[in-house]
C-alpha cells in the first residue's frame, strides 16, 4: 500500500480545486525550473536547479536523464539517494487529482538505484537502495532494496538474492576468460 495523504473533496472533482491545494505562482515557477531542466545537457546543474529552486532533497552524483519530468506542485516531497540513475522521459509523482479526493505521499528513492526510461513513479512509494526498475515500469508500490522489478503491473523479476547470485556468476564468467 502506497503511503499517501488523502483529502477529501465535496463539490467539483478535486482537480478544479487546485489553487486551494498549491499556490499558482508556485506552479508557475515549478513549472519554468523543470522545463529547463528537462532540456540542460549537464547533470550538475540540473541537482543544482532541483536542490536550490523546487527544495528536494539530490544525493551526489545522481544523473537526471534528458526529459525527466518531476511533479511540477509538490517537488519538496521527491527524495533521491546519491549515486542514482533517473531514465529518459521517466515522471516521478508526489500527487494524484481524483474525482472525490487528492491524495499527496513522498516519493523516496534510495542510492544507487537504476530506473529505467519511460517509467512512472507514484506518489507515497519507497524504492530502496540498490534496486532496479526495468524501462517502462508503472512503480505503484514499494520497491525492496537490490531488487529487480519491471512490468505493469509491477512485479518482481529477480529478488535481491537472485540479482546477487546472477551477478557473482557474471563476475565469475568475466574473470574466467582472462
């Protein structure tokens, strides 16, 4: 289960009530930051821009790919360990507009995590450090650590375990042939 606020909302689906949620000019400065962003070559200043300008929380040499879309209303609430790869064209989401509620959760992905592109990322999920997610994944729950997922829906392709022993035997295979 993803970790997510809920409000509830009586009149007009909640999305009509979004400048009650979030300031307008702070969408508009999200908005201007992440574009250009999306489009900057040099992965410093893309962390720069997001650590300085939308408040998240960027680990050292984490690389942002080209077209990376954040959550343009709450970026504060995206955390990312060092050392991480962020996929092309990939959406990390800390909000989701329903008809009857909004729902905000922290999105926390750990070091040394590689996230494919053309994936999505919900609000209120964990991806634990080391993991793997396979290009053009829907992450709509938790990701353990060293874990390798993929799909939509999500599942496991290979347990930490498994990924740990595929990797030894790769290693094995390398150091063999010399």
């Amino acid at each position: 289960m993803r970790k997510t606020e809920r409000y509830r909302v009586d009149t007009a689906n909640s999305l009509w009530h979004i400048y009650k949620t979030v300031p307008f000019l702070k969408v508009v400065k999200n908005f201007a930051i992440i574009q250009i962003a999306r489009y900057t070559p040099f992965l410093s200043v893309k962390n720069w821009l997001y650590r300085t300008f939308l408040r998240m929380k960027v680990g050292d040499q984490t690389a942002f790919a080209l077209m990376v879309m954040l959550d343009i209303m709450f970026p504060e609430k995206i955390s990312v360990g060092k050392n991480t790869v962020i996929g092309y064209n990939t959406t990390i989401l800390a909000h989701e507009y329903l008809i009857r509620e909004y729902r905000l959760g922290e999105v926390v992905i750990g070091e040394n995590v590689m996230i494919g592109a053309n994936t999505t990322v919900l609000p209120g999920v964990t991806i634990g450090d080391g993991a793997i997610v396979s290009a053009g994944t829907l992450v709509h729950k938790d990701v353990d650590a060293g874990t390798f997922v993929g799909g939509n829906p999500m599942r496991v392709i290979y347990s930490k375990e498994e990924l740990d022993k595929r990797q030894d035997e790769d290693t094995f295979f390398l150091h063999k042939d010399r």
